[in-house]
C-alpha cells in the first residue's frame, strides 16, 4: 500500500512536470538546425576498410578498401505535411565512412517547426548533373572534389563507389569494385539508378533557435548485397555501367535506417 502511494506520487509529479512544461514552453520561431549521422556497419560490426567481413546469406568474404557515396536533395517533411527542401547549392553531400567531417550533414536555417520524416536521394539528379559544371557545387566539382567519383567517358556522377577484395572474386588480385550511378548519358539512356529513401522519424521532433536534434541514421552495407537482389561477389564481381546495377541501386537504398533520435 505504501509503496503504490508512493508510486501514485511519483506519478502525480511526472504528470505535472509535463504539464507544467507544456504550458511555459514558448515555443522559440527562431530558425534552428538538423544534425544527420551516418554510421557505417557491416550487420553488427562497425564498418572499417581493410578488415575481412563474412556475408553471413552468402557465405561470401568481402574485405573493404574504398567506400564512398553522394547524398543530396534532402527534404524535411514536418507534422502539418508541408515540406522545407534545402537551398540546392547546399544539398549535395559526399560521404566517406573512413573520413570523420565527412559522415555527418548540418541542416542550417531550418524553419522553426516539428518534423516527422526527411526524404533524399542516394546519389546525383538528373538536373544538376546536366547544369554547366560552372553551376554545380563544389562537392560536384568533377576536377576537384568529385574527382574520382565522375565518369568523363560518359558524363554522369559515380553515386556509390564500393571497392575492395573477396576470394570469391574472380578478378585479378580477387578485387571487386561497384561504380552505381550515371544519369542517362549517351550510351545506355535506360539506366536510371536515382533512388530516393524516406526515414520517418516514428514521432514529431522539434527543431528551432533552442532545438538542434541529431539523427543517428545506420548504414549497413551488408544491405548492398542482400536486398531485393542478392549480389554475390561470385557471379558479379564488377558491376559499373549495365543493367545490373540497377538492382543494386535498389538494394543500397535500403542500407539507411533510423537508429535513433538525440532531441537535444
Ligand atoms: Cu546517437
């Protein structure tokens, strides 16, 4: 009896701090900022090059040397339905796992709102891979920093670059190497490997002057060769420009999932 007493007190005083805070938050208009984290995993293990990884569906061994990929044209969708889309020259995003300034994103200048999903695209759209380079942001830069994720032979971004060594290769050096991307250049215009994710947030998350949240999204490459289509090294241990890639497209889309939300 004592301790439920003490229980509906305990209780009481929740609610009440709840409501209490409810009432006194003046909700700031102030403009605010997003945080995105990318953290990279091999199912359960912390992604890292090279170290050997076993595909546990395949039975494949996989020991990464390079990762990388673009994300851009983010979008934040908030609880009312309406949609803030980044100013365009500030949404293209290179992220390599290996390099620690370049895992995480910083939404500045957000409106002030609560927010219940983002939307982006793995990769380059069409419309910016066609603008003059004069016009593309430096990330885009296919002399600088996009260097070595643009084809010239084919004008088109390299949307995910997966490089690395797996004794089911049959490749000289037992090397395996994805370049997924293109945007429908003169060669083979079917190919489309844009795909875009939606992560809903699973509750409305405040952002303002006095609310930056952090997302903590896992990235699990296991994910690129167990999807929709399951890549083995075996039969597809280079896959660049054909029909295939769009499968793996579709299976790298799905490596970005919620982990967890900081409100701060
Ligand atoms: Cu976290």
């Amino acid at each position: 009896m004592k301790k439920l007493f003490i229980l509906s007190l305990f209780i009481l005083a929740a609610l009440s701090a709840c409501q209490k805070n409810e009432k006194d938050e003046a909700v700031p208009q102030t403009n605010g900022k997003l945080e995105i984290k990318f953290d990279h995993f091999v199912g359960t293990e912390r992604f890292a090059l090279n170290q050997s990884f076993t595909n546990p569906s395949s039975g494949e061994s996989f020991t990464p040397t390079l990762l990388k990929y673009f994300v851009s044209n983010f979008r934040l969708i908030k609880e009312d339905g309406s949609e803030y889309v980044l100013p365009a020259e500030q949404n293209y995003f290179l992220i390599d796992p290996t390099d620690n300034s370049l895992q995480k994103i910083q939404v500045e200048n957000l409106p002030a709102g609560k927010y219940t999903a983002i939307e982006f695209i793995i990769g380059v759209d069409s419309l910016m891979s066609t603008k003059d380079v004069s016009e593309r942001p430096p990330v885009l830069d296919p002399a600088g920093q996009a260097q070595d994720m643009y084809w010239s032979w084919n004008p088109g971004y390299i949307f995910v670059k997966f490089e690395g060594t797996s004794p089911q290769s049959s490749e000289s050096g037992n090397v395996f190497k994805y370049h997924i991307g293109g945007y429908g250049g003169y060669d083979t215009p079917s190919i489309n490997c844009i795909r875009s994710r939606r992560i809903e947030f699973g509750e409305a998350v405040m952002v303002n002057g006095d609310h930056t949240p952090s997302l903590h999204l896992i990235v699990d490459v296991l994910k690129f060769f167990n999807g929709s289509t399951s890549l083995k090294i075996a039969e597809h241990p280079v896959v660049m420009f054909n029909s295939f890639a769009t499968a793996i497209a579709d299976n790298y889309k799905e490596m970005f999932v919620l982990d967890h939300i900081h409100e701060d």
